[in-house]
C-alpha cells in the first residue's frame, strides 16, 4: 500500500478505539449491570404465574358446546342423556333455546368421578356429525344447589312459564282423577293409547331365545328413542354397521354388527343400560 494512506487508517483505528473505549467506560458498564440487575430482578418477582384461562377445578357439572344447532332442543337432551348416562348418575341436562346459548348443554352428575370420566372419554366424541368440546361448568347448577343449601333464588320466570307449569299440574291432576298414572301420560300430556297401559292379565308364555348373530333386538326403549341416539350408543363397540328402527313399533330396533363376537360385546356392555331412568334397555339376538 502508498505509504501516505497509512496515516489515515492509523488516525481511523484511533478514533475507533477511542469510541469504544468510551462506550465501555467503568460509569457506563456499571450503569448496564444495574439496568440488568433490576430487569432480572422484575422477572423473578413472580416465579410461579397464575395459568391464563381461568378453568374451572373438577366439578359435578360439565360444559359442552360446539353441538349441532340444527337439532331440536328435545331430542338434544335426550340424546346427551343417552350418550353421558354410562358414565354415572345424571341429575339433570340443561340446554336453551336462547340465541347466546344454542350450541351449549350442561350435564349435571351425581358425582364428580362422573363427570371427570365423561369429560376424558366423551372429548371431541363426533356428536350429531361435530366434535363436542367439553370443560367443567364454571357455575353451580340449581339442583347442586339446592341440595347443598346455597340456592338463591333468581328472578321471578316470565308469566308464560308459569302458566305453562300450573297446566301440567292441572293435567297431571286429572289424570290421577281419571286413575291414570302421570307417567303414563302422552307426549302432550294426553290420556296414553291402550298399547301403553299395562296388561295386567295372563303373562305370555316366554319363547326360546335365538341363537347368537350379528344382529341385537333392543326392547324397551323409550318411544322418543332416535335412530341417531341409538347410533351413538353402539356405535362405541367395534364392528357396529347400522340401526334400524321399526316406525310402527316404537321402542324396539335392530342393531347390527360385523359378526357374533362383536354384537355379543355390545349386548353384554349396554344390557339393562338406562337411556332414560324408567327404561332399561332389554337386549337379545335377534331372530333370523
């Protein structure tokens, strides 16, 4: 290199150092580890964050939304009841017509083992075609509370309600006057057809049980019993195929499986199970 460019990278190497020799002067590197200091001091102050969300702990009562909101409020309950009730007692199952609550149900257990069951196992079920996303309720229920004693009453219910209960108690009433027992009363609260009274003459002579096949007779279903319902039931054994369902006779159905091992798992597994708490389910093979 020309000796006369020398000088000035001498001079810039000076001036280089110099700067930063300023920049870590003793005042300014002190004043860094200072800053440091209260910084890591400011994330130590609380070690141990709250976890962000909110869950609620375990409890009696579990949330579920993301449900099918073309289904009928009915039928919704009486399919949850049908889905949840292997897991224990239910209390009750509560679902709204409300705008802000479609898609959402309560179930409300017993015990909290049940629940806590029902939530590990029932976790994305594909319920009516949707995955269901269940939690613990952050609320007591009314029937939890009442039977532990901190119910407090709500706000009066609208006048229509009102009416709408003081009707049934005047229909329950005549049909006791009438010797019908209420839960024998029809979907409407109407006197029952006479193929829902019971016979109270000769017993039938009982016939002999089929062979074992592919193929499950369930009895005693409720009458409000769904194809859909039923699917969800069985469909948890392997090798489930289909339900089929008999328009003119409510409260039978015909499972099938893949073959006699597979029907004999789910009939051992749902037999005497309770869709409902009057109607345990009677399950043989069917006849061929």
């Amino acid at each position: 290199p020309s000796p006369n460019r020398s000088p000035i990278r001498a001079q810039k190497f000076l001036e280089k150092l110099t700067t930063t020799e300023v920049s870590t002067s003793p005042a300014k590197v002190a004043a860094r580890r200072r800053r440091g200091a209260m910084s890591e001091a400011n994330q130590n102050t609380n070690p141990n964050p709250a976890p962000s969300g909110g869950e609620a702990p375990p409890n009696v009562t579990i949330y579920i939304n993301n449900l099918n909101e073309k289904i009928k409020l009915e039928e919704l309950k009486k399919s949850m009841h049908a889905v949840f009730s292997q897991f224990g007692k239910i209390l009750e199952v509560l679902a709204f017509k409300t705008l802000k609550h479609k898609g959402q149900a309560w179930v409300v257990f017993e015990e909290v083992s049940s629940a806590s069951n029902a939530l590990r196992q029932m976790q994305g079920f594909p319920f009516y075609d949707k995955p269901m996303r269940i939690q613990y309720a952050k609320t007591k229920s009314d029937v939890v509370a009442k039977a532990d004693g901190t119910f407090v009453p709500r706000e009066k219910r609208k006048r229509h309600e009102d009416k709408g209960r003081k009707k049934k108690d005047q229909q329950d009433a005549n049909q006791a006057g009438m010797g019908l027992n209420p839960a024998y009363a029809g979907a409407y609260g109407a006197a029952p057809p006479f193929s829902q009274i019971p016979y109270m003459g000769k017993a039938a002579v009982p016939e002999a049980p089929a062979p074992p096949n592919s193929i499950l007779f369930v009895q005693n279903l409720p009458h409000q019993s769904t194809p859909m319902m039923l699917q969800m039931l069985f469909c948890q054994y392997p090798g489930f195929k289909e339900v089929r369902m008999v328009e003119a006779k409510p409260g039978i159905a015909f499972i099938e499986y893949g073959d006699e091992m597979q029907s004999t798992v789910a009939m051992q597994a749902l037999q005497g199970f309770k869709i409902t708490a009057e109607n345990p389910m009677l399950i043989t093979y069917a006849k061929k």
